[in-house]
C-alpha cells in the first residue's frame, strides 16, 4: 500500500478544507499520515483586520495569496463580499477554496470577477501575468494583498511600479509546531516508514529541520533516503537543500499525487 506523509498546515479556519482530495486518495488505496509542520494562527491584531476587510468596496482588487488566506479573510469579512471588488487568485486551490469558502457562507460566486493563474506551480508571476491581461491600467487602482505574516513582496512591488496604490494586511500568522515529546515521538515513526513527504512550503522545509534537530537527528542524513512531494520550484530548492534524496515537483491535486507514488 503506497504511503504519503501530508505536512500542511494546521488551519483552524478550515479543518476540512482538503478532505476532497484526501478521501480521493484513501479511496485509491493510500494511507496517508497527517504531521502539520505550519500551524496557522489569527493575524496580531483580529479586530484591525477586520474592519479593513469590512471595508472591500474601497478597493479594486484583493488578492489572497494562497488557500489559508482565503479562509482566514472569509473567517474576517462580516459582509457578502462585493462585486466591485475582483479576486486575484494564485493557483486552483485558491479558486476552490475561495468558491466553497463562499458557498459555506451562503454567498454566490456568480457576478464577481475572479481572476486567477491555474497552471501546476502557479505563483506571483503567473498571476500579475493574468491581471495584466485583464487590465492594462493600474495607474491609481486600488489593490489589498491578503496574506500571511512573511509573505513574498514581489507581487506588491510590480504593482506599485505600475502605479496602483497597495496595501498589505495579514490576515493570518504561521508558526512552527514547538517540539513536544509526543511530536518527536512520531516524527520518529514517520522517519521509519520511509513515506514520501507532501510539503506545500519552504517554511515547512524549515520547520521539519528543526524538528529533527530537537529530536537529536542531523537533517541531511535523516531524509538523504526520503522523497519530498513539492508543488513549486522553490520549495523544492528547499527539499534539496535540507537533504530530501529525490524531489520531485506535481501538481497537488488527487490524480497528480497518485500518478506521483505509482
């Protein structure tokens, strides 16, 4: 039976938002082992992120940047969202997980704008590529990145070359998981099945090192014998850096991830 070490982030906005693909891939036979190493937690300041949410109608365009922040702004905004503002989206599971984020709310998706970049590792550049082709005039636009604390600048920056007035909120924090005894314990056991391990960050890249470290293990020739399952160029810079023996870059849907472990 082939196994997969699932690292995503522990998100009390969402628990199930990726239970599709998880039942798809229990379905197939796999066994899959859950070991967060992102926990996700609200922004320093809720209320402060709040009323800016509340106030959508004043910008143009919002774009939470990734699946967590989907669900920590609709976890936020206290009103439908409005038709004025367009969604910029990086990747499908964005775009699902904001069209069911909506549905859970009893709002429709017809009638707003949602621009997004699809292709597997779809990133930053791939989206201002979209919004480009959606807009040539940025000049005076207003645009509201939503994203965790940490998050890339390159978006916000072309966008303010282009002459857009920006403003970034973070609507959520990551943390690493501390290193607690009963969670060296299993890192311990997941290390023994020898299991591919999904990892969706480069900052869970760096989480799982440090948990091997508290757990008295030197990362490179802890996973020099593992695979790592990465969805993006960069983190699997990462993987490999950390010392992950085999890398290899699919797309993180059901399908992709069993043709990956066949």
């Amino acid at each position: 039976m082939p196994q997969l070490i699932v690292t995503r982030a522990r998100d009390p906005l969402a628990p199930h938002a990726d239970a599709r693909a998880d039942t798809s891939l229990r379905a197939a036979g796999v066994q899959l082992h859950e070991f967060a190493l992102i926990h996700i937690v609200p922004p320093a300041d809720v209320d402060a992120a709040r009323a800016l949410l509340d106030r959508l109608e004043e910008w143009q365009l919002a774009v939470p940047v990734s699946p967590s922040a989907v669900q920590a702004v609709l976890g936020l905004r206290r009103r439908a969202w409005p038709a004025s503002c367009a969604v910029g989206l990086i990747g499908a599971a964005s775009r699902e997980a904001f069209e069911q984020a909506l549905r859970a709310r009893g709002e429709p998706v017809r009638g707003l704008r949602l621009i997004c970049a699809q292709q597997p590792g779809a990133d930053s550049e791939a989206l201002w590529q979209a919004l480009h082709a959606w807009r040539d005039d940025w000049r005076d636009a207003r645009v509201l990145i939503l994203r965790g604390d940490g998050g890339r600048d390159w978006l916000a920056g072309v966008l303010r070359e282009q002459g857009a007035h920006v403003e970034v909120l973070e609507a959520y924090r990551r943390v690493a998981p501390p290193p607690e005894a009963a969670r060296l314990a299993r890192l311990r056991e997941l290390l023994a099945t020898g299991a591919p391990w999904q990892i969706a960050a480069a900052a869970a890249v760096d989480n799982l090192c440090e948990l091997l470290r508290a757990a008295g293990q030197e990362p490179r020739p802890a996973l020099a014998g593992l695979r790592a399952l990465v969805h993006h160029e960069r983190v699997a810079d990462a993987a490999r850096a950390a010392g992950f023996g085999r890398v290899d870059v699919v797309e993180f849907r059901a399908e992709a991830l069993l043709g990956a472990l066949r």
